[in-house]
C-alpha cells in the first residue's frame, strides 16, 4: 500500500464515529474518556463486551458482530490502515455493535476497567518464534494478567491460530499457570467435534490457508483467579 493511500485511510479513520485512537498518556494514566463507559456512552446497551485482539483489516470482528448481533465486538490492532477496511465495512453496513480500537496492546488496561469485558478473541496472532521476541506473544503469562485484570469472572478467551508453535506454548503457559482449558484441538476443521464458534467464520487468509492444507488450531480457555 502506497503512503498517499495509507494518509487517505488514516485520515478517514478519523471521521469514523466508531473508530478511536486515544493517545498513549491517556492509556498509561487510564483518562481515556471510554474507559468503564463502553456500555452507557458508547453502545448505548448491556450487552457482554468483546473483544479481538491483532484484528488486523477487522473482518473477523466485522464477521462476529454479523453472527452475533446480541454482543458488543471491538476490534484492536496499531495498523490503522489495515483497519480501515473493517471500519468502513461496518459502517457501510450500519452495523452498530462494533467498534475499532487503534492502541497498542500492552496497554489494554487503559481502555478497559476491571471487569468490563467478557470475551478476548486473538486471531492468528504473530507468533513471535524467535526467543528474544517472547515478550511480544500475546499469550505469554504478562499479556494473560492483563487480560485477566479486565475481564469478568469466568470471562472466555480464545485463540485461533495457524501456528503450531503458538498452539503449543500457549497450551503450556495455560497448563503450567493452573488454567482451565474448555477446548483444545490441533485441527479443527477435521474434527468432528469441533464448535461452531471456531469453525463458523473464516477470514480470508483462513480460507486460503486451508486450501493449502493448512491445519487450523483453536483453543478455548479461562484464566484462574488472580494474576499468572
């Protein structure tokens, strides 16, 4: 994408009622004017919070408000102009339980108070492989405490991944951290079993993944109380 067209979409996000970008002061003093107020001043209703975490173009999110009209769903990631085309989707729809978040994730906390969200979705997410980027995988033991810190007791978690390393040190941090793991598969488009909500939409690399034979991981799980 050509920088003329990224400055055209980020200038655009900014005219979207239904697109934010606090600034990173307002998330680490947690004065973002949203933050505990999502229900009342935004969605204007009380319906569960949800959340995708590294949405990317955002059709994911814009696919789950569709499927799931009874749920809020906002949809988080840095690359706003990636964004943009799941923003502009949802609006041109008039869909009006979804919203986009442009933030960094590590400082979630300071867009959400405690308790205000009951689903996290992280959607095939960078892996990080390489060791010295551990820090960055959003399934490592500091990212789940922040999590678990805005989440409701009981909140859900799920994590779809092509990556079977990503697949396989998650389920050993949940393990390892005295999690409860709901669902757990390595394959879940050839397994029977599989639920609906980790099946039932597919993105577009998703689809073009599986063409390729590509196996699809999916984890369902709960944080245990207090911090990993």
């Amino acid at each position: 994408m050509g920088r003329k067209n990224k400055l055209k979409r980020f200038a655009e996000n900014k005219t979207f009622p239904h697109f934010f970008e606090p600034g990173r002061e307002e998330l680490i003093n947690r004065t973002f004017p949203l933050r505990g107020r999502w229900h009342k001043n935004f969605f204007g209703n009380r319906n569960p919070l949800v959340l995708e975490l590294g949405c990317g173009k955002g059709d994911y999110t814009v696919a789950l408000a569709r499927k799931y009209p009874d749920k809020n769903f906002i949809g988080i990631d840095i690359k706003g102009a990636r964004m943009w085309r799941g923003a502009k989707t949802a609006l041109d729809e008039g869909l009006k339980n979804v919203a986009f978040l442009r933030m960094q994730i590590e400082l979630i906390e300071g867009a959400f108070a405690p308790g205000e969200v009951s689903e996290i979705w992280i959607t095939f997410p960078d892996p990080q492989i390489k060791f010295k980027r551990t820090k960055h995988r959003l399934t490592q033991p500091a990212f789940l405490n922040r999590y678990a810190r805005i989440l409701q007791p009981g909140g859900i978690l799920h994590l779809k991944t092509d990556s079977e390393f990503l697949y396989g040190y998650t389920l050993g941090i949940l393990e390892a951290g005295g999690h409860e793991i709901l669902y757990a598969h390595a394959d879940i488009y050839n397994n029977p079993y599989s639920p609906d909500e980790a099946t039932g939409i597919q993105t577009f690399y998703e689809q073009k993944w599986l063409a390729e034979d590509k196996k699809i991981t999916y984890i369902r799980f709960k944080l245990r109380s207090g911090e990993s």
